[in-house]
C-alpha cells in the first residue's frame, strides 16, 4: 500500500464527516474520533494537503449555535469500510435548510456584491446597439430639417452626410463605448466575487443544493416554502420556487424591486431572486 493514502477518497470521506455533524447524525466526541480515524488510520502517514483542508474544513464560526444532538438516524445509510472511508446516503429533507443558510450566510456580502455586480453589467450592456444609431440618424434628419425650415442656411447632400456621420455615428459611439468599459469592469468584479463563492462552496458538504441556491436569500425563500408547508423537501422546495421565478411577470417586479425598493434587505432579496430567475450566473 503507498505510504500516502488516496486524497481523493480522504477528502471526499472528510467532506462526508462535515456534512453528518452538521445535521446533528453524530455528537463531537464521535465527530472527533471519526476525524482522526480518517487522518491517521493505520499508523499511515498523511500528507500535509490533507491535513491543512481538514483543518479549514472544519473551522467552525464561534457565532453559530451549538447544534443539539441527536439519535434519530432515520433515512441514513452510514457504515465505515474497510479502509477506513466513510460512505452515506443521506435524504434530503427540510430538517437542515436553516442550518445550511446560516453555513452561506458568512458570505453572505459577498453573494451581494456578486449580485449587484451582475446586474450593473446587465442593464448597462442593455443598452442595444441598433437602437441608438437609429436614433442618431432620426436626430440628423431632425436638425438638418429644422435649418432648412428656419432658413438658417442652404444645405444640400454634403450637409446631410454630415449631419449623418455627426449623429449616426459619433454620438452612439460616445454612449456606447463607455458603457461597454464599465459593463466589462462590472463582468469582472461579479467573476472574482463567483470564483470565491464557488470554492467555499466546495468545500461546503452541501453540494447536494445547486449551487445557484446557496444565496442566503434564496435559502430563506426556500426555508419559508418548507415552513409554511408547501415541500417538505428542500429539492421539491427548489423546483417550487424555479418555477415560480422563471415567470417574466414575477422577474421584472423582482427586478423593480431591486432597483428602486427603499429597504436594502428587501433590494437584496429581489436581487438575488431575479439573478437565479434569469439565470445569469452562469453567464457572466
């Protein structure tokens, strides 16, 4: 057998471990002994990679409450093989929702400012191309009009194209180069703030959520369709609630409510709300 066992079994049972304790399944004393089972099984040595992620994958926030625990293991398959991997099957249910938005809650500023960013780069690039040369040619006809009706001065074809040329083409050209800048600048700030959320995210042990819903406000919109009894699963909570904002009435009020609500916790919500609606996640 290698002197170093396989990382990715080790991390994959680590990660495993995580999500048990999370959910209650076993106290701290069985979470202890089944962690250092894990990284020092067999008298094996164990990278310093494995050791380093179990530590940060375990760094608990001192702020989160202590979790109850719990003898009901109902719905789980747990068993420990023979080398030592811990493998589950575990039915998602509407029992861990809240403590899985309180996990992503810690990012939560950054779930904000990747939302804000998202949006900043929508609706400036909404600013379509076509229409505004349409409206500079529509301006260079105007002017160009109301000289020769005032009288002002003789103008002929060599006018017109330039009237044309002034209006059709550099005055778009100042609109929509800047804005192109800063919807690219908005692009960027929303990937670096993805990249960051998509690690923690993996590192998580809830993976088995999309990642799209990991948002705390979509997490507490599915928290509320559990608790008023609409889904008594998370997965059945998230197809409830794909539909419902997948609806183009429902997108432009969100986003209505986003750009103009007077309360930032509200703004937010619609926000994060309309980004998973809309899907653009997956397009910045």
């Amino acid at each position: 057998m290698s002197a170093v066992r396989n990382t990715d079994e080790i991390i994959a049972s680590l990660r495993q471990l995580a999500q048990l304790k999370n959910d209650g399944v076993i106290n701290e004393a069985e979470f202890d002994r089944l962690k250092s089972d894990l990284l020092s099984g067999r008298n094996e040595p164990v990278s310093e990679e494995i050791k380093e992620y179990a530590d940060d994958l375990f760094r608990l926030d001192d702020a989160v409450e202590q979790k109850k625990q719990s003898s009901d293991i109902d719905g789980i398959d747990f068993n420990i093989d023979h080398d030592d991997v811990i493998s589950f099957e575990k039915k998602s249910s509407a029992n861990g929702i809240t403590d899985i938005r309180r996990y992503f809650s810690r990012m939560k500023k950054a779930y904000i400012a990747r939302d804000c960013a998202i949006m900043d780069a929508e609706a400036i690039s909404s600013l379509a191309v076509l229409p505004v040369f349409i409206i500079g040619i529509a301006a260079a006809f105007f002017f160009y009009y109301l000289l020769i009706i005032y009288g002002e001065a003789e103008l002929g074809t060599k006018e017109l194209i330039i009237f044309l040329l002034i209006c059709g083409g550099v005055f778009p050209a100042c609109v929509i180069i800047p804005n192109t800048v800063k919807a690219a600048g908005k692009s960027r700030t929303a990937q670096e703030a993805d990249e960051a959320l998509r690690k923690y995210y993996i590192k998580s042990g809830y993976t088995h959520i999309p990642y799209e819903y990991t948002n705390p406000h979509v997490l507490s919109r599915l928290e509320e369709i559990i608790g008023d009894g609409k889904a008594d699963s998370i997965e059945y909570a998230i197809k409830l609630l794909s539909a419902a904002i997948s609806d183009d009435e429902v997108l432009a009020e969100e986003k209505r409510l986003a750009d103009f609500s007077d309360s930032d916790e509200a703004a937010e919500r619609a926000a994060a709300l309309y980004v998973v609606g809309k899907g653009l996640i997956n397009k910045i």
